[in-house]
C-alpha cells in the first residue's frame, strides 16, 4: 500500500482503558506504516481524554510521523495541544459520517403518527481514571435513576419511545438495568409503549433512528446519525465533542453534562427543542449539506497527490 489512512471519532484517548489499548495500537500501527514506506494521514480523528504520561508519549509520536492531520472539532485539535503536541498547521473539517452517501441513509417514516417517538439513548458512562469503584457505581446509579426520573415524565405525557444503543459492548448491561428499574417503579416496556430491539450494526441502529422525532442522548452517535437524518437531539454530554457537535449546529443551548444531569432542566430543553422543531429542521439541514461539502474539501487535501 501507498498510504496508511487513521480516522476514528475517539480514536486519541485512553478512556476506558490504559497506554497499551487505543493510544499504543494507533502508535504500533503508524510505525510500521512508515517502516513499509507508507504515508500516514489522519483524517477526521477525534481525541478524547488522555491520562496517563505514557499514552500521550504514544499519540505525539503516532501524529508526528504522519504528513497530514486534520480533526473533527476545534476541541479535538487544542485538546492534543494541551497534551503537548503541536496542531498548529493541522485542520479542521466536520466529522466523517456527513459524507455519508443518501443512498445509505433510510427514509423517513411520512405517515402521520399518534404519538411522538423519542429515541432514549443510554451508555455506561463510568471513567476508571477519575473515581473509585464506590464513587463510580454510586454516580452510575444517580444517572440511572434520573434516566428513569425523565422516561417516567415522557411516557405520562404520552410519548413512544425507542432505547438506542451506542455502544454494543458497553451499552447492553446499561440497556438492561435502566428495564429492570423501570420495572421496579411499575413502568413495563410492552404496557408503556417502550421499543428496546438492540441494534449490532450501523444499517440497524440507522433505520431505528429513522422511526423517531427526536433524539435525547449521551452517545455521540446516537446524536450524530439523529442529525444527519434530519432529527432534532437533545445531548446528555459526557464529554465535549457532544457540545461541539450540537453548537455547530446551532442547538448549542439543548445539551447539559451528564455528570450534573438536572431533570427538570432536561425535560425544560426537551419541550423547548420540540415547540421549535419546524423551526430547527431547515437549519440542520443546511448545516449538514455544508458539511458535506467541507468534507469533498477534505477528501481532495487527502488524497489529491495519490
């Protein structure tokens, strides 16, 4: 091969996990690029929260050898900075998935419906590098009945809702335990209107956007995917990107941290993004066909000398 190609949303991080998981990978496999006489590019990356001393060794070595970098957000490119590495000359375009072909995407449902559909995503939001196992169980449960406080207003309200699944691997156990909760309160997901399929590939958890009307969630590509079909999101932000993602698009004011999560607050953006969706709609769509246009941009930075 003539060129080695890294992309990835939380590509620079070691959340959830240690030197030698994402940030020793990504440094293994530029070197031996490079040793095979490859270019390396990084294109539309992500970074996310870097602990430890050694994994930011790995990642400014990784970017360094590469002769071209460009970053989903602003925040992505001072964050690497704030790690030591300079991104000075490097860029910025949106995130990859707005070049997304249509043909990919699935259509809208046009039939009009009896109730509003939410689509509720749900993520195991614990950080192994910020607390101890007490503290994090203590604030995954916090967030959990909170995330039970907001289902139980939707569904006297008489709204449908649709689980979404972010994260095969670390959302299905949080899927569940958020069920078994509602139970416990007396909310059964076949009396309550709650749709919980699962979804394992990207086609799936796509077409079970397609059915909602808005989306509320933590997990980047819930929101992410939810506004490239042309759908409002509400962000419970873990982490920045979420915040960067929803202020590009101008619904800046409808997102909140999820370690401070106030429900009252939630429900308040809720109903306000709602009463203004007809409103929103026009402007994600115009930002999205500007983003797909930045990013034919992109492409032509990258690969125009191949």
């Amino acid at each position: 091969t003539e060129l080695v190609v890294m992309t990835g949303t939380g590509m620079l991080t070691d959340y959830s996990t240690s030197a030698f998981g994402f940030p020793y990978d990504v440094f293994k496999w530029t070197v031996a690029a490079r040793l095979a006489g490859c270019k390396v590019r990084f294109v539309g990356i992500g970074v996310g929260p870097i602990y430890g001393r050694l994994s930011r060794l790995f990642i400014r070595r990784a970017l360094s050898l590469a002769d071209c970098r460009s970053y989903r957000d602003e925040f992505s490119k001072n964050r690497i900075a704030k790690a030591g590495f300079d991104s000075s000359k490097d860029f910025v375009f949106p995130d990859l998935v707005f070049s997304l072909s249509k043909s990919s995407l699935p259509p809208r449902p046009n039939r009009r419906r009896q109730k509003v559909v939410i689509g509720l995503g749900v993520m195991d939001h614990r950080d192994i590098h910020i607390a101890t196992l007490e503290e994090q169980e203590a604030s995954y449960s916090s967030y959990l009945d909170k995330m039970c406080d907001f289902v139980c207003w939707l569904v006297n309200n008489g709204y449908a809702i649709r689980i979404l699944q972010g994260d095969v691997k670390y959302d299905t156990l949080t899927r569940a335990d958020l069920k078994a909760r509602l139970e416990q309160r007396g909310v059964h997901y076949d009396q309550a209107e709650i749709c919980d399929d699962g979804s394992s590939t990207v086609e799936e958890l796509l077409e079970q956007i397609a059915q909602v009307d808005i989306v509320v969630s933590p997990r980047f590509h819930n929101l992410l995917l939810a506004l490239m079909l042309n759908i409002p999101a509400v962000s419970i932000s873990y982490d920045p990107k979420n915040d960067a993602l929803l202020e590009g698009m101008g619904l800046g004011k409808y997102r909140q941290a999820l370690t401070d999560l106030d429900v009252q607050k939630l429900i308040e953006q809720f109903v306000d993004l709602e009463a203004r969706i007809d409103e929103v709609k026009p402007m994600i769509t115009k930002t999205v066909i500007e983003y797909r246009s930045l990013l034919e941009k992109e492409y032509d930075l990258v690969f125009g000398d191949m």
